[in-house]
C-alpha cells in the first residue's frame, strides 16, 4: 500500500514514447504531488534531458537497484519491459501502474478504469494494469448503460490511430504521406502494409481463432473492469491513418429497453463522458477535435431499428489520454487519495 505523504518520488519508465510523453505532460498539467521525478528509458536515451516544470531530468537505464526510494512507477516501456521490470520495483516496495498486456488478465492484478472500477484499486499487491486503450473509451460509456439496463451484447468495430502503436508508427504515416505526394516509392517498416490512405484490418497478432490480439483485449478486459463475465463482446479493430484519437462505432443490446434520450441522459450524467451529438447541425465527436481532450466524446446516438432493445452509437477519445497516459495518472491519484 502506498503510504501517506505530502510528495512522492515518481518514475516514468519509457519516457521517451509515445505515452511516455504524455504521461511528463499530464504529471505536470495535474501539478500531480511530485517530490522527484525520475525518467527512464533504453540504452539509445542515455544522455538525453527532458523537461518537467522548470527542470531539465536525465534520462536513465534500468538495474536492479533502479526503484529504491521510489514510491510510484508508471511503465510504459513495452510488455518485456513490464514483465522483467514490474515485479523488481514492486519488491523494492514501489506501486507500479503498468500501462502494457503484460498484466492485465493476471488474477492477482487489479485491470482499473477510475470512473468504472477505483473500488478494484483495494486488493493490488504492487502492481496495478492500465488497461488497453480501445477499452478505456468504451467501458467509460457501457458502465453507466449497464447499470441502467445491464447490458447482454456488444459489438465494437474500431478505428485507431497510429499513435497507438508509438513513436515509429506516427513517423511513419507522415513519412509515407510526404513521400507518396511527393510521387516517390513508400516504404513499409511498422505496418505490414502501407498505413497512409488506407485502412488495415488489423492491430496485434493473428491468434487462433482468427480474431486479432487487440480484439480480444475488448472482449476479456471489458467483463474483468465491469465486473459481469456474462457481457458478450464481439470487436474488430481497424487500424486508420489518423495520428490521435480512436473512434468506435458501438451496437450495444441491454436487457431493459432505452430510448436514445434516456441515453444521452444517462451518459450526460457519466463521469468522464461528454455527449456531443446534433446530427441536425453536424454535431459528432471526431478525432481532430477531441485530440488533447480528457472526455470520452460520444455522438450518433440512435436506436437499433432491428432488434428488441438496441443502441448504435460513435465514441472517440484521445488514445495517449485517456486510453494510456492520463487515465494512470488518474489511478495514481487515486491511490493517493486512498493512502
Ligand atoms: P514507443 O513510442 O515506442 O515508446 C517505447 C518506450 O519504451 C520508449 O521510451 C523506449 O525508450 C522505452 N524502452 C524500450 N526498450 C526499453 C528498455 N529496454 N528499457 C527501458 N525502456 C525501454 O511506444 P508507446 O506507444 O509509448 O508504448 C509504450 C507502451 O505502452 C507499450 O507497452 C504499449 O503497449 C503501451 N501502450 C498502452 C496503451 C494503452 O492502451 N493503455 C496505449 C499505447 C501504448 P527509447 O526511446 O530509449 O527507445
Ligand atoms: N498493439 O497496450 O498498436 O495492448 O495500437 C496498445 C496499442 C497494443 C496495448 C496499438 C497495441 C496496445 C496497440
């Protein structure tokens, strides 16, 4: 558990992505209560300074000795990293929100949304799992409809952005937008296909059952933060050229019926949900708007014409925000508020 105090010895571990960045700028934007704060990443940062409030910290490498005195980690270095890592600066008696899979789906590891779950935070042992971004967004929104009307089915189709995958995939987009404006010949390094103007079927590993990884982290992750194994989810996960922000398109059967105005009503009253929806003056959440956001912006809100107790809708929130950086800093806050 976490001990009271007026400041913490903070960590980021993977400072230097995507998220990592992210999570600098969120720590300082929430004037989070920061005694020092360290930042870590590989052996090609080494030399390398980044900014926080008015300070220029060093970037550091990893050892066995790297969490003494350090009271909070938040990781976000990649799921090798999270596995080795983790449990080292849990036993030196660090609280460690890891933002990778590694731990998600561990019956030991607490899987929180604040705004769904904060009451899960009771029973970690160290380690706490930030989970994966598409469903952050979407369990934000299904919490409050389930408690109204317990949701039976789901089924989510999504469209994420490169940035996502990290900081190679977002200069990969421009560099191939540049270059195939430019008529010259693109090259395929993250993707397996070209990612600008067009649209790719699939984000993380083919398994089995020919649903991909990413997909699957809906379905199991969705049923351990709300809590109901009986919540059927069926996803497919689409990567798009967008650099920010995923967009989801919901179709989401509850066991009561409701109509879209209870809806917007109930969402209205969410934490962390904004309703943006007007069709009549083409008012929709859209990623170039809610990119920088907190919220999960929700639109398009309309009944299921075909089944008996039915709602379609369109949900986007920022994927470094609220689907990494920002909803750990929240569960760190959390757990302060708690000590
Ligand atoms: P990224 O931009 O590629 O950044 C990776 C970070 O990990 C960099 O800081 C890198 O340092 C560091 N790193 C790599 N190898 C390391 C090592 N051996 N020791 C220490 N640090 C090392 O990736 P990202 O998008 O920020 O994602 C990072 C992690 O967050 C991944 O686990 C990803 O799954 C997770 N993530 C989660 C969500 C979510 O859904 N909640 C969303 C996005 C990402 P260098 O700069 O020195 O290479
Ligand atoms: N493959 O944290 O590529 O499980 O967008 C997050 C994002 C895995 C994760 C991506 C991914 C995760 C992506």
């Amino acid at each position: 558990m976490l001990k009271k105090k007026g400041k913490y010895i903070t960590a980021v571990v993977g400072a230097t992505g995507a998220v990592g960045n992210e999570m600098i700028k969120t720590l300082e934007e929430r004037a989070f209560p920061i005694e020092r704060l360290r930042l870590f990443a590989s052996e090609r940062s080494e030399g390398r300074r980044m900014e926080f409030r008015d300070m220029m910290i060093p970037v550091e490498t990893l050892n066995e000795k790297s969490f003494e005195g350090i009271d909070i980690a938040l990781f976000s270095a990649g799921a090798e990293r999270s596995k080795t890592w983790a449990p080292v600066a849990a036993h030196s008696g660090c609280i460690v929100v890891d933002n990778s899979s590694q731990w998600r789906m561990d019956p030991e590891v607490p899987l929180v949304v604040p705004e769904v779950n904060s009451y899960d935070l009771k029973w970690h042992k160290g380690i706490i799992a930030n989970p994966n971004c598409s469903t952050i967004q979407m369990v934000v929104v299904l919490k409050p409809i389930h408690d109204a009307a317990k949701i039976k089915r789901v089924v989510v189709t999504t469209f994420q952005s490169v940035s996502g995958t990290g900081q190679k995939a977002i200069a990969e987009l421009m560099q191939q937008t540049a270059d195939l404006l430019n008529f010259k010949a693109v090259t395929c390094t993250v993707y397996p296909y070209q990612i600008a103007f067009n649209v790719l079927p699939h984000i993380d590993k083919f398994l089995e059952n020919g649903y991909t990884k990413e997909e699957m982290k809906m379905v199991n992750e969705t049923r351990k933060i709300i809590g109901d194994p009986a919540i059927r989810v069926t996803a497919t996960t689409v990567r798009v050229p967008v650099f920010r922000c995923h967009s989801e398109s919901l179709n989401i059967e509850t066991g009561k019926k409701l109509t879209p105005d209870e809806v917007r009503a109930i969402l209205s009253a969410a934490p962390g949900v904004i309703v943006y929806d007007a069709p009549d003056k083409n008012i929709y959440p859209i990623p170039i708007d809610v990119a920088g956001k907190d919220e999960t912006y929700v639109g398009r809100i309309r009944e299921d014409e075909t089944i008996e107790n039915g709602i379609n809708m369109w949900i986007v929130a920022d994927n470094l925000r609220k689907g990494a950086a920002l909803n750990a800093v929240q569960i760190a806050e959390k757990l302060i508020e708690m000590a």
